[in-house]
C-alpha cells in the first residue's frame, strides 16, 4: 500500500503515458516515398489484373493505361491535394498540381505499358534505380520530382502551406 501511495504521488510530476503527437512536417524519407509509389503500382497491378480476371478478351495494353490513369492521373487531378492514392495512404502528396501530368507522363504510363507487356522486372529495376540516383543526390529528390519541378511533401506541410 506505500508503494501505491509513493507512486501515485510521483505519477502527478511525471509525464503522462501517451505522448502528445508531433506534427508531421519533416521531409518525407526515400523509404516512404518509395511505399507511395509502391502502393500506387500495386493498386494499378490489382485493377488491372482483376479486370483481365474478368474480361481476358480486353486488351491487356488497354486496360492498365485506363486502370493507371484513373488512379495515378485522374484520381489525383480530382483531389485537392493532387495525391494518387498511394500519396494519400502515406499522408503525402505533391508540392503543387503540377506534378500530376509530368510524373504520369513520365513514369505511369511507361509503368502501365511494361505491366501490359509482362515486363514486371523492369519495372522494379526501374524503381530500384530512381531510388538510387535519389539517394545519391543531397537534396534526395527522385528523377520524377525533378521532371515535374516539384517535391512530395507530407500533407501536413501542405495544409500549413509551409512547404
């Protein structure tokens, strides 16, 4: 029962057990980056092959540009944030509008073409090279960031206005 007391005592100048969130408003890492990217090419893979699942007459060709343009180009030109929605399930998104047709151009619709013809390794080489010539770099902006003259930036950053 001392003991009960003594703590209970000591527990008001210590602090409490869950602590108070930090606001999210460093620069997001490669990793996180690269699961935004990730979860974006996952969720073009799984339409695509579902809907292929279903119709196996369409157009592979056909059905991954509409499966990666609904998700990746339209999806994100409809939100306010400008964020695919492997951005938005990692609370990021890019720094402006302006990223969306650039990185489509770039890398989506090259992805979507890849995917259509089986061409998943070069896919993830791809990927595995963006992430290092990233790394490489000091500012550690992807080769999509710096075609876009963008950044990706967390959406607290965004909703602050502070990126």
């Amino acid at each position: 029962m001392l003991g009960w007391l003594i703590a209970a005592l000591i527990g008001r100048f210590l602090p409490g057990p869950h602590p108070a969130p930090s606001p999210d408003v460093e620069q997001p890492g490669l990793l996180r980056r690269g699961l935004a990217v990730g979860a974006d090419l996952l969720i073009g893979f799984l339409a695509t092959s579902s809907v292929l699942a279903v119709f196996p007459e369409a157009g592979a060709a056909a059905v991954a540009l509409t499966a990666y343009g609904i998700s990746t180009l339209l999806i994100p030109l409809s939100r306010r944030d400008h964020a695919t929605l492997g951005q938005a399930t990692l609370l990021l998104a890019p720094e402006s509008g302006r990223a969306v047709w650039p990185r489509f151009l770039v890398w989506w619709l090259p992805v979507a073409l890849l995917q259509a013809g089986g061409r998943f390794a070069v896919i993830l080489w791809a990927m595995l090279v963006i992430g290092v010539l990233a790394r490489l770099r000091r500012d550690r902006r992807s080769v999509l960031e710096l075609v876009s003259r963008t950044t990706t930036s967390t959406r607290e950053v965004r909703r602050r206005g502070c990126s």
